[in-house]
C-alpha cells in the first residue's frame, strides 16, 4: 500500500514537472508541505522524492529541499516513460522496446541516410572509440550515436520516440558502459552497424543493431548478478 502511495505522488510530481509546474532550478514545496498536499505520511514522500532523484530529475540538498535539474522530460511521451520506470522490471521493458524499435530503425538508415547522415554517424562512432581507447566513459557517445541513427532513418517519428527513451536509460547505460568487456563489444557492435548503413544493406543493419541491443541486455546483466550476489566475509 505505502509503495502504491508513493508512487502515484512520485508520478503526480512528475506529471507536473514535464507539465511546467516547475523548471529546472526550481524547488519543490517542503516535505510538510507535500504531506499535507497529498494527505500521505512523511515516509511516503521521502520514498518519493527518492524515484524522482534516482531518475536524475531532482537533487535533494539538506535543510534546502528538492531542486528540479534540467531534463529533456518536459514532452508528454518523456513524462509517460519516466513514470512507468518507477514500476518493477520497467527498465527491461524499454530494453525490450530498444530490441523492436532500433533495429527498424537502423534498417531503415540503411535505406534513407543520406551522405550527411553517415558523417553523423561516423563522427558519432569515432568519439565513441576515442573514449574506449582513453578507457574514458563512453556512455554519452553511446547515445549519440543511437540518436544518430535514428535521425538517418528518415522518420523524425522513430528518433522522437527514441530520444527520450535514451534519456531514461542514462543510468543504465553508464553503469553498463563501465563493463570493460561491454565497452569493447559496444565498439566491434558500433563498427558493424556502420558499415551495414554505409553500405545500404537494410537486412544488415537490422542484425547489427538487434545483436547490439541483445549485448546491452547481456550487460544489463551482469550488472544485476553482480548486486545480487552475497558479499564476501572474512574468515579467521
């Protein structure tokens, strides 16, 4: 019941921030004042106001409340993604839809990229491989090149549905990226899609991306056998 409760206060905060309710900068109004506002215990709200910061959507400062950061969540579509991740198995659920969407779209910047687009795409794969190399994050290469992608497919649909989604996984992607074997596939995975859109071979394409968001899941993981498993203790 009490998570129920605070999720739908999570989910009202976060109706009214893509709304305009409140801006980047802003501070949300007090944990009293939230209690009393939505008839909830203080409990409740914390839990809440904890989705909203794990999100990346608001920085919680001691004796100052809850400041709004600046996101790309304003858009109704945006708004409706970041609530449903505050669900069970959510995270997997926009990995699932990566697998139906990105492949298509790959495919079909094979068929409609344009010479500009492929420079895009490129450049997009370069940075990515410069990160790799320095062993520096690459996560924000990552998504650009996704977005660069999707912009090649010549449907301004597909990239707008994309571009928000890629903001939900920040997280999950800079947690994964830090998986040197992850990093590495990511490259050789980057390097194959490339070559398929390049070359105008849709079918191609489509592998290449379905592979590379398959390895994305496998990363995703490992990452949650890793904070499953039993920590270690000392024996004498």
């Amino acid at each position: 019941m009490a998570e129920r409760l605070s999720k739908s206060v999570a989910d009202d905060l976060l109706a009214r921030i893509a709304g305009g309710e409140f801006r980047p900068g802003d501070t949300l109004p007090s944990e009293l004042a939230l209690t009393v506002a939505y008839g909830v215990g203080r409990n409740t709200v914390r839990e809440a106001m904890q989705s909203l910061r794990a999100l990346g959507l608001v920085e919680i400062r001691p004796r100052l409340g809850a400041r709004v950061l600046a996101s790309r969540a304003e858009n109704a579509l945006a708004s409706s993604a970041i609530s449903a991740l505050l669900r069970d198995q959510t995270v997997h659920e926009l990995y699932e839809v990566r697998l139906i969407l990105e492949p298509a779209a790959a495919a079909k910047a094979a068929v409609n990229r344009t010479d500009e687009d492929l420079r895009a795409i490129k450049q997009a794969l370069g940075r990515f491989r410069v990160a790799y190399e320095l062993g520096a994050p690459s996560w924000k290469e990552d998504i650009e090149f996704h977005q660069a992608v999707a912009e090649a497919s010549g449907n301004s649909v597909l990239s707008r549905l994309l571009a928000p989604m890629a903001d939900l996984l920040s997280n999950a992607r800079q947690a994964t990226s830090a998986i040197p074997a992850a990093a590495e596939r990511a490259l050789h995975e980057h390097e194959a899609i490339a070559v398929a859109i390049e070359a105008r071979s849709g079918r191609q394409a489509r592998t290449a991306m379905a592979t590379h968001v398959r390895s994305a899941i496998w990363a995703l993981g490992l990452l949650e056998e890793a904070d499953s498993a039993p920590t270690a203790t000392a024996t004498s």
